[in-house]
C-alpha cells in the first residue's frame, strides 16, 4: 500500500513555492503593467492605420499578455494546490480564471468581436490590485438591490408627473410633452436641473401655476431622490470597507474560525499542533529509510 503522506508534502511544497511567488511585490507589479499594457493595444488598435502598419508587433504583444496571463492564472492555480476547494471560493479567482480561459475556447478565438470584448474585461483585472478599486466594485454590487428599489420610485415619480404634464402642457407643447413618452424624456433630462429655467420660462406662459409643478418635481426628483441614491451608495461602501477589512485578516490569519462548543480551545489547539506538524514535515528533507549505526552496531557486538 502506498503511503499518501509525499503526494501530501509535495503539494503542499508546491502550495507554498507558488504562494511566495504570486504574494511577491514583483509579481503583482509585472502583472499589473501586463493588464495596462494589453489595454493599450487595443486602443493602438483602434486607429486602423497604425493597426495595419504594426499588425504582426500588435499580434505579437497579444501573445505575450496571453502567456503572461496564462502562467499568473497558472500560478495561482498552484498556490491553493493542498487546498483546491478554497480556489473556487474566491470570486475573483472564478473571474480571472473565466477571462483567461475563454481566449483558448475555439468558438471565442473565431468571433473577434466577442474576444475583444473578453480582452476589454481584463481591465477590470486591476482591481484585484488596486484595493481601492477593488472595495469601490464591491460597492457597486451591494448596492444594486437598493438601486434597483430608487429606480423603481423614480420611474414611478417620473410617470406621474409625465402624465400631469402631458394633461397640463400637451397642447401648448407638443415638442415636449406631447406623449407621455415625450414628457418622460423631458422630465428626466431636467433632473440634472439642466434647462430647467427655459422650462420653467415657458410653462410661465401657459400657466402661472407651471411653477408649482416645476418646483415640486426639481425638488423631489433632483434633491430628494438623488440624496437617497447617494446614502444608499455610501451605505453599500461602507459594507464593501467591512467586507474587504475581513477579507484582509482572513488572509493573515488562515486557519479556520473557530467554532462555538464545549470543545473549541481543545480542538483548536489540536488543528494548529496538526498544521505544525504537517509544515514541519513538509520542510525537512525526506530520509533514508535505515536503521540508526548505534542500533546496527549493538546488533553486531551481540
């Protein structure tokens, strides 16, 4: 029976060469420089004649980001190889791993409109170092459910007051609010307050009780509405804080959390003596299977 324990410690080596390697400064700077180099090839590829004139050196630094990307994707891979399960938990990883990837698929190679698009989402890839960037994206997540509930108050908002203008002004102004469609339009480009002072203008003309509509909408649509999406967005930015400080000590502290019970110093304490163990033994160099000479040397004056 083969004993499991080497297949343990040469991953585990592997773990940790890989690890060091992708945790490194170095690293992570190469492969940021990659991110915004690949970025500026396809801007470069945006002006068709330069595109013509430096096809192959553009082609060319296309394949050296590739393979760049491929060997970080396949570092990283390495660094969770004693404890793979853990890679597939980290949204990022899935992300950078998906982006990667897909430039191997054969149907994404032949489309070239969708592999750039893939290449364009490598961009994003910098937030993973940029911490900053990275907690702003985490924001933006969080607050989708809010800002899906603010636009459907503000779509509410906004027809109500495109029927009443349509009621009050259709005749008077079919260029703007002839069709609810129409106010609608109107009414959201004035929730910028851009122009609202030529609105206003006219509407004094039609009805000196326009200002009435317009004061309620520019205070309810532009202050009101647009100070509650404003909360609901530094709200979700101080979660995204919490959940990236969290993030940073799990990764400084890598053993599990510990559990409530009876038992948790007791199993906790055994955990870390495990680990220890198993990184000492993972360091010292593997040994002869042979008897100690003072025990061979006992044996022979015997």
């Amino acid at each position: 029976m083969t004993d499991p324990r080497p297949v343990g410690r040469r991953r585990m080596k592997l773990a940790a060469r890989c690890r060091v390697a992708t945790e490194a400064r170095a690293f992570g700077v190469v492969v940021f420089c990659a991110i915004l180099l690949n970025a500026a090839l396809m801007g470069v590829e945006t002006y068709n004649g330069l595109a013509a004139e430096y096809q192959r050196l553009l082609r060319a630094g296309e394949q050296c980001c590739l393979a760049l990307f491929t060997l970080e994707m396949l570092l990283r891979i390495g660094a969770f190889a004693d404890r793979p399960k853990a890679f597939f938990r980290d949204p990022w990883n899935l992300f950078d791993l998906a982006v990667v990837a897909s430039a191997f698929v054969p149907f994404v190679r032949e489309n070239t409109t969708l592999l750039r698009l893939l290449r364009l989402a490598r961009v994003l890839r910098t937030a993973r170092f940029l911490p900053h960037l990275r907690i702003l994206l985490i924001a933006v997540g969080r607050s989708l459910p809010g800002t899906a509930s603010f636009l459907f108050v503000g779509g509410l908002v906004l027809y109500v007051y495109a029927m009443v203008g349509w009621v009050c002004f259709a005749e008077a102004d079919p260029g703007h609010y002839g069709s609810v469609g129409r106010a609608m339009l109107t009414l959201f480009l004035l929730t910028t307050l851009d122009g609202l002072t030529d609105a206003v203008r006219a509407g004094l003309q039609i009805s000196r009780l326009s200002i009435l509509y317009y004061a309620s909408y520019a205070l309810l649509a532009s202050f009101v509405l647009v100070n509650v999406l404003i909360g609901v967005v530094l709200n979700s930015l101080d979660e995204a804080r919490e959940i990236e400080d969290a993030a940073a000590r799990a990764r400084k502290q890598p053993g599990p959390p510990p559990a409530a019970g009876p038992d948790t110093d007791v199993r906790d304490r055994i955990a870390t003596a495990r680990r220890a163990l198993d990184e000492l033994e993972a360091s010292l160099p593997a040994l002869d299977a042979r008897p100690p000479r003072r025990l061979e040397a006992s044996h022979s004056g015997s």
